[in-house]
C-alpha cells in the first residue's frame, strides 16, 4: 500500500504552496529525511524531505503547480519489490475506479469549472462537457475579487488557472476604466439586467479581458516571481481579514544604548554572535503578552478568541528573496543573551535559504525591526493569524527634558503596535505597548543579559 506525501504547511498563515522542482523523480529510491522536492510559499522556499525509506512510486503534483496544504503530492511505496501501480479492487465503485487512473491522480487538486457566460456559478459534475482547470487558493481569489473565471487566461500547464493569473488580473484591472452598461450587455437587444435567481450580489458587471500590459519606451515591465506575488496575496488577504488599527508610544532606550556601547564587542568575543536592541525589545515584549495575554491569541473563523499558552515569536528578517518570519520557541524561557543567540541563528538561515518547516510554524506575536533601516514610525501589517505585530524603530539621540525640567540629550526609540481591532481594544493594546516600555527603561546602567 502505497504512503502518500502530502503538501506540508509551512507557516502557520500559509494555505497552500507550489513545486518548485521535484528532486526525485518515479521509480528513483529515497532516503528516510532525504529531499524530495522544492516547495516555495510567500514564507519560505524549502526542501521537503521523505518521511520514509521506499520508492517514488508517483508523482501526483507537477513543478509549478500550486496546491493547498495537505494535499496528497506523491505516492511512495515502502519497498522496492512492491509494483508502483496499487492493486485495483475487483469490482471498484465508479468514483474509485475513476480515481485510479494517473491521470485523475495528477488533477486531484484541480477543481473544475463550467465555461458559462455570466454567472460564474460552479460546476459539481466531473463529467461537465467543457471546463477551466483552477487551483483552490486561485479560486478563492476569483470569489473574494467578484472575477469571473470566464475572463481569465491560464498560464499553468493544460491551461490552468493559478493564483499568478487572478493577482496579474486584478492588477490590470485596476488601471482599466469601468465599462459602459452597453459594453457588457449580452445581447443589444436585451439590456435588462440578470434575472432575480443569478448571485447578482456577488458578481459585479463583468470587466472586459484586460490587454496585456506594455511598457513604454522610458519603462520596464517587471514580471514578480512567486515569492513577490504570494507576498502580494497574503498581504491583500491581512488586511481583509483584520481590521488594523496602530498606536505609539516613545522608549528611553538610554540605558541599554549605553550598555551596547560599552560591552557589545565583548560581548561577540566570548559568545561568538552579537548582541543588539533587538533581543532586549523581544524580551520585554514576552513580559507585556504574560502581563497581557489577550495580545498572544488569534481570532478562529467561528468567532472566537484563541489564548496561546506558548510565546513563540516570529521575528521578520528582510532577504534578498523578500520578508519571512521565523519562529524562536518559548521566547520568554530565554535570557537576553539566549534571544541574542536565538536572533543570531535564525536570521542567518533565512538569508542563506536554509530555514527549515519547523523555522517557518507555530509563531504567536510577531516582532518587526524596521528601525535597522533608520525608519521613525511604521505601521506594519499584522501575520496572520496574530493579534498584533510590534515594531521597534531607529534609537536616535535627542534633547529631551527630564524630570527636574533639565535638558539632556538621551537616546530615544518608538515602538508601533499594529492590533487587530477585533481582538483588542485602545485600552487593553496600550497597556501592552505600556508595559514593554516601562520594561525597557527598568534596566538601569549595569545590565544582566545572562
């Protein structure tokens, strides 16, 4: 009995992911952990490895097709002397037997829908005469956009529609003027509109197929790799999902710039990694989700609030690829030094392509270190499914007027915290940021990072 391999999920907002190249190809022997194939998301490209020892018996997801998680994408056999085909009941049921064909196998993830003009509607036979091949996640967008299929053009392999077809459509589509009722009427002598039964509510008048776009002679058209056009997705589909709402507040981060100053060489000469603001802005990030458990939470499609026991952290690293956030694991049970090295490790293998699954799942609050590129204020976008992102800026010098209404020039820092408005409230998200701040203008000039 053939072990099937699916689609893993790599990242804990991730609903899909593509093959980017099968590493083994049918009838190769794999290793137990040994790679399989490249799959890339908007959070990571990684090798996915075997689970078992056997053979490759099939491969049931092409390169370049994007499937949702959990998907069956291969088939392996547990030894080499058990044929690659598995053995067919005497008398399968039609369904099954429709599903052992290979070519059925290998558009398992494929939905298919009716080419009909007008309500875009779905089709539930198999057997429909005339059809369009989709991804889950590409229909999905076509639904949340108002698209219908109709007017879209499939780049992947037998025509089909991937979710790189609707993000490029509905880019286009943005710079293309509305149509004119007479443009999109059926027929010139029938310009009423649908009839009541057709899901007018959710299907807009049809736009007519956007011309590809052309660069003019000062220009360049830039075509977005996967990683950009996931980005772009998972981007759109945060902000639908959570209304933002960010709020500030200003850190005298005097104490610890001083401690850098002082012992941060020292620091890499016994340690072996360095040390910056960013692992004393984690720490005191765990200390506000303990005092403020709400923030540590998520909001369930059945409305309701998720409490995470576990802090776990994602912290965005900036590659050359795009952003990803990897996870370090029970952030509040390390010391500074420990998040120190933690920061360290994890941010080197994001930049070297070496993140592994378990880098990109199970984060519960996100920190954003915008302030590395001398930025002020940010307001980021919340990982989904978090309740919130905070974002440490540049620490700059400036005169600032003390207590006793002295002058003194100290080392000042914002800190923005991105909140979803359907979890937390003003009251409850800035008693958060609150207590990191007063966390970390607590350590005095002696500072203990062990």
């Amino acid at each position: 009995m053939p072990t099937p391999i699916k689609m893993p999920r790599l990242g804990e907002s991730v609903a899909e992911g593509t093959i980017g190249s099968w590493l083994k190809q049918e009838g190769d022997m794999v290793e137990q952990d040994e790679a399989l194939a490249e799959v890339i998301t908007d959070k990571i490209t990684a090798e996915l490895p075997s689970p078992i020892a056997g053979r490759l018996a099939k491969i049931l997801v092409k390169a370049d097709e994007t499937v949702a998680v959990g998907t069956d994408i291969a088939l392996i056999e547990e030894s080499a002397d058990v044929s690659a085909a598995p053995p067919v009941p005497a008398t399968p049921p039609p369904a099954v037997a429709a599903a052992a064909s290979s070519a059925s196998a290998a558009t398992s993830a494929v939905e298919q829908v009716p080419v009909h003009a007008g309500d875009g509607a779905r089709s539930v036979s198999p057997f429909a005469d005339t059809g369009q091949r989709i991804s889950p996640l590409a229909r999905r967008l076509a639904d949340e956009h108002g698209i219908s299929l109709n007017q879209i053009t499939g780049t992947g392999i037998g025509g089909r529609i991937r979710k790189e077809d609707i993000l490029a459509y509905v880019a286009s589509r943005s710079t293309q003027p509305q149509p004119s009722p007479a443009a999109v009427a059926t027929a010139p002598t029938s310009p009423t509109p649908p009839p009541p039964a057709a899901p007018a509510v959710s299907q807009p008048p049809a736009a007519p197929k956007a011309a590809p776009a052309i660069a003019g002679e000062d220009e360049e058209l830039v075509t977005p790799d996967r990683m950009r056009l996931a980005i772009a997705e998972h981007m759109v589909r945060t902000k639908r999902t959570a209304p933002h709402a960010t709020t500030f507040m200003e850190v005298d981060m005097t104490n610890i710039a001083r401690w850098l100053e002082k012992n941060k060489d020292a620091f890499r000469r016994k340690n072996g990694y360095g040390i910056s603001y960013v692992p004393f802005v984690m720490k005191a990030t765990c200390d506000g989700l303990r005092q403020f458990p709400t923030v540590n939470a998520s909001w369930t499609p059945d409305n309701k609030i998720l409490l995470k026991k576990r802090i776990n952290l994602g912290l965005a690293v900036a590659t050359e690829t795009g952003l990803v956030v990897p996870t370090i694991y029970d952030a509040d049970q390390y010391t500074i030094a420990g998040l120190a090295k933690q920061v360290n490790a994890v941010a080197q293998r994001a930049r070297t392509n070496k993140l592994t699954l378990q880098d990109m799942q199970g984060s519960t609050f996100s920190v954003n270190n915008t302030g590395t590129f001398g930025t002020m204020f940010s307001t980021p976008l919340i990982n989904q499914p978090h309740a919130g992102i905070l974002s440490m800026e540049a620490v700059v010098k400036r005169p600032m007027v003390m207590d006793d209404d002295s002058i003194a020039i100290r080392h000042m820092m914002f800190l923005s915290f991105t909140f979803d408005h359907r979890i937390l409230d003003g009251a409850g998200a800035n008693g958060f940021l609150r207590a990191v701040r007063l966390k970390l203008q607590s350590y005095g000039p002696d500072i203990d990072v062990y």
